[in-house]
C-alpha cells in the first residue's frame, strides 16, 4: 500500500514554537503550515482568559446570552466558509459537513439559549419550618473558572462549540486546543469567537499533545477532553496529579444488533449510513454488526449492494463518503481489513485502498469472528463487519464482551422488544432503529461507560461539569439563638427528643409536642 508518510510537527524556536503541516487527505499533498502556540505562552494564556473570566461571571446571564446570540449570527452567516474549511481539512462531503457541523450548531445555541435560564436558576433547599425558622436556603450555580478544552479532528467545529457554548453562558473562560490535524478549523472558529466574545474569554492553542500537556498544567480549573483512549489516560492522569477535574469523551467499538423482524431496507441503509459516514471516523461509528442467522444472507446481500452504489472520493462529483484523516489512519485501517482476511473473513465490497490520498472504500466484510482485531479494536475507518447469531441473549452477551461503551443500536419491529435489548448493552446512549445521531444535541447527554469515558457533555448533566454549587443560606430570623447553638442541656435534649417524636412513625405525638413546644419557647426566650 503506498504510504504518503505524514510530518510530524517540526521543533522551532527555545520556547518550543513549533509548526504544524497541513495536508489535504483528498490527496495527501503538504499544503502549508500552521504556527504552534509556544508551550512557555500557555500558562500566560490562561491567566488572561481567567482576567477576562472574572468579569465574565459577573455579567448578567442575559448579557451573557447576548454573546451566545451574536456567535450564532456571525457563525451562521459564515456557514459556506465553514463548510469550505472542513471540506479541504477533514475532506468532508459538503453535505454531511452543512448537517453534522453547521445545522447541528445552530440546534445548539438555540438549545442552550431556550434551557439556561432554567438550568442554572438557583435551587432551593427545602427546609423544615420548625428546625430551621426563618432561613432560606439555596444552591447557587456558579461559573468554575477557565475550563481547559482538548479537542479531536473528527467534527473540529462542532465539538468544540457543544463545551464552549454552555460553558461561556454558565459565566466560565475557556482555552481550547483544536487538533493538530485541524488547526485551520480552529483558527476559523477563533475568528468567530473573537467576533463575538469580549476579548481573551474564549482562547485559542494550536498544537499536539505538547500543547494539551502545558494546557493542563497552565492553572486551568477543568479538563475537558475528546480522543482516543490512550490520549485521555495520559490526560486524566497527569490531570490527577494536580487534581484537576476531568470529562472524558473517548474512542467505541459500537454495536449494532439485527433482529429477525427488522424493516431490513430501513436497516441497512441507517447501518451503511452508521458505518460509513464522514469515513466510519465517529466515536459512535457503527464498528461491528450481527445480525440474527435467519436473515443473514439477505442482510448482506442488500448491504453490499448499498455499499457498492456510494460515491468515494474527491474525483467522483459530491462524494458519500471522504478520506481518512491521515496517512496513520489508513494503514490501520486497511491493517485490521487484512488480518480479518488472513484469518478466514471474506471481503464483500471494498477492501483496498483507492490510492486516491487517505481514500479507503467502504468495506463490508463477512466471516469475521470476535477475536478478530476489525471486531474488537476501534478501526475508526469506513469499515461493516458482519457476523451472525443465534440467539439475542447471545447478541447482548458478544455486543457487551467489549471494553467500550458509547452506543449500541437494537434493530427490529417489536420496538419495546428492542429497546429492553439495548438497555442490557452497557452504554451511555442507545438507539431503536437509528444509530450516532444524539450526539451534537445540547438538551441529549452523550457520554460513554467503561474506556469509553466519564462524564457526558450535552443535557443539565454536562452543565454540571461547567459549575460549581455554591451552597447560600440567608437568616431572616430574629431569634437570639438557634435550637443547636449554646447552652447544651436538659432543654436541648427534651426538645430534640420531642421533634423525633414527633415526626417518627408511630411516635409519641402529644408527648412529642409537648417536649418541643416547651423546649422550643424556652430556647428562644
Ligand atoms: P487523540 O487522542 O489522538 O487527540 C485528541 C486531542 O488530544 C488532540 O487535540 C491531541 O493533540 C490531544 N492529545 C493527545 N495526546 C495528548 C496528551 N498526552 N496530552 C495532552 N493532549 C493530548 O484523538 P484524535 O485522533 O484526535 O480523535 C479520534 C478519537 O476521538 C477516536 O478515538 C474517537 O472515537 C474519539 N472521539 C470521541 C468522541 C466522544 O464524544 N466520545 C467524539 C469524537 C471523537
């Protein structure tokens, strides 16, 4: 296989400013370079966002919306641009860039602009009148700082903007860090950013893992990260030693399991969708099938079929399906394609590499067994191995046998049937009858179990990493003490005794009442 062989970052200047290449995965031509952030600047970076924070988390929530208003506007009217930048950086289709990058934005602001008001409302604690007289007691949501933001190739617009939208209405700073592999993106969403943000809240890095490491350990308040496994142990670890905070969005081996009864034209074109768009390179990627023994024959002979009539690459008019994102990528791509072969898997369509760039074909194999690295490991390539079962509990049974766990997808009629198989798969997300698609929802959580991550972005529950509670208790009363203040005693003893009594079941109620009262009106005497 020819191997374009990608440059690593080259070492510049003491600092350790670096440049970054920038390729074209249609074709795997060098067509110029980015500047790196120096790491020694990092730090500094990040005491400006946390200046520019202060004064953020002091602005009202409805200035803070405003912001998120003019992002929207200024993001959207530069939506073709956006859509430009992915196609000759990711080597998106057009299509599948407007609808997973750009529709998907605009879904999020108006999201968190309709729910935020409501999330970070204070919550009141509710509170026994006649323990806690005159008090109001409520959970205040307060920013958390400067969140430190790692970000992957694979959706470099979108996935940014799903922290970095709730994160800057909940009154947070943050520094981010585009991949390295989509530097050109980041550098767009920077110039939006700096349009409608006041300056340094939101801060742009560019570089690699130098660069998330000094992000680390720059004085952010939280890591959020999405990537590989490896990357987010060695992020969560060095993380830890400054006990620092992390959410961790990471890699799948995504299931999807075919019954009998499933709508197969529905199926498989949702699975072919599931498996191949924007490459197969989505962290809910469809990555292995089985699918029930009675319908095997038919399921495949409709998926290749499927298969065979998209469009690849960049010469055949509006592509269905782009490059791999580098030279790496495809050699581990095509690596777990022909192991798979050598070890007894039958390619039905696909199977060698276009030569066209990062090109893989969509590729559908059968004969795959569950040792087979194309069923375990996560190829993150347009790959649809195919094997069969005989019973669902089996199903459940190979589907779990993983160490991920971001989503799995149950296809079939009988809906409720499905949906209690899916919720036997240990996942964060699962789908009846579609696969991938929840993920840039800002009201959906999207996290996985297992090394597929901790934490979830998207819903209240990914708010909940962007704020800190503050606990706020205001006294209205006028008492001169409170029951448990000073002096102990008899009193104290009969009048707690009394309240117990008194709310216990099958208590002492009128003798409860009496130690209480006379306790009570003798403690605020
Ligand atoms: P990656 O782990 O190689 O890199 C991700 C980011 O982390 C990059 O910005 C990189 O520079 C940085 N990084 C890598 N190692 C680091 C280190 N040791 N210290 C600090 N920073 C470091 O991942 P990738 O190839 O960019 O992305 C693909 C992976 O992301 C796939 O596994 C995919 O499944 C996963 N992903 C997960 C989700 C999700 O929501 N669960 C979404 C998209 C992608």
């Amino acid at each position: 296989m020819a191997h374009l062989g990608d440059t690593p970052p080259s070492s510049g200047s003491a600092l350790g400013a670096s440049t970054l290449p920038l390729r074209d995965p249609r074709t795997g031509a060098l067509v110029g370079e980015m500047a790196a952030t120096p790491e020694g600047d990092v730090a500094g970076l990040v005491a400006r966002a946390r200046a520019a924070g202060a004064t953020w988390a002091a602005t009202p929530l409805e200035e803070r919306k405003g912001a998120i208003r003019r992002l929207a506007s200024v993001f959207l009217a530069r939506g073709s641009e956006i859509v430009d930048t992915l196609v000759a950086e990711i080597g998106k289709p057009p299509g599948e860039a407007w609808t997973s990058e750009v529709v998907t934005a605009q879904e999020l602001f108006a999201t968190w602009l309709e729910m935020i008001d409501d999330e970070l409302a204070d919550i009141p604690v509710p509170l026994n009148p006649i323990n806690y007289p005159g008090k109001d007691v409520v959970l205040r949501l307060e920013p958390i700082g400067v969140v430190g933001l790692i970000m992957p190739w694979n959706y470099p617009i979108h996935l940014p903007l799903r922290t970095i939208v709730p994160a800057v209405l909940a009154g947070n700073a943050v520094v981010w860090k585009p991949s390295e592999y989509a530097s050109r993106c980041g550098a767009l969403l920077d110039s939006i950013f700096k349009a409608a943000f006041p300056a340094d809240l939101v801060i742009t890095i560019q570089g690699g893992p130098t660069q998330g490491a000094a992000l680390i350990d720059g004085g952010v308040d939280r890591v959020v990260f999405t990537g590989s496994v490896a990357g987010g142990r060695a992020v969560a670890q060095r993380a830890a030693a400054r006990l620092l905070p992390t959410s961790l969005e990471l890699g799948s081996k995504d299931p999807a399991i075919v019954l009998h009864d499933a709508d197969l034209e529905r199926t498989v074109n949702g699975l072919v969708w599931g498996a191949f768009h924007n490459a197969g390179q989505d962290c809910a990627s469809v990555e292995r099938v089985y699918v029930d023994a009675r319908i095997h024959d038919a399921f495949v002979e409709k998926v290749v079929a499927a298969t065979r009539s998209l469009r690849v690459g960049s010469t055949s008019g509006t592509p269905d399906v782009g490059p791999l994102i580098n030279a790496a990528a495809l050699e581990k791509v095509h690596g777990h394609v022909t192991a798979a072969v050598a070890a007894g898997a039958v390619v039905r369509a696909g199977g060698e590499p276009t030569g066209e760039g990062y090109h893989y074909p969509p590729t559908v194999l059968t004969g795959v067994t569950d040792d087979m690295a194309v069923m375990r490991e996560e190829s993150f390539g347009p790959l649809f191995p195919i094997a069969s079962f005989a019973t669902e509990d089996e199903a459940v049974a190979r589907a779990n046998a993983s160490p991920y766990g971001l989503t799995a997808s149950v296809w079939s009629r009988d809906l409720r049937r499905a949906e209690a198989l899916a919720a036997r798969i240990t996942t964060g997300v699962s789908f009846v009858n579609n696969c991938c698609f929840t993920g840039p929802m800002g009201a959906a959580a999207w996290g996985g179990r297992k090394e597929s991550g901790y934490g979830v972005t998207g819903s209240r529950f990914g708010l909940e990493a962007l704020v800190q509670p503050r606990t706020v208790c205001v006294d209205r009363s006028r008492g001169k003490k409170e029951m448990w203040w000073y002096p102990y005693g008899d009193n104290l003893v009969n009048m707690a005794r009394g309240l117990v009594e008194l709310t216990r079941p099958g208590g002492a109620r009128l003798s409860g009442a009496r130690m209480a009262v006379g306790g009570l009106l003798n403690r605020w005497k």
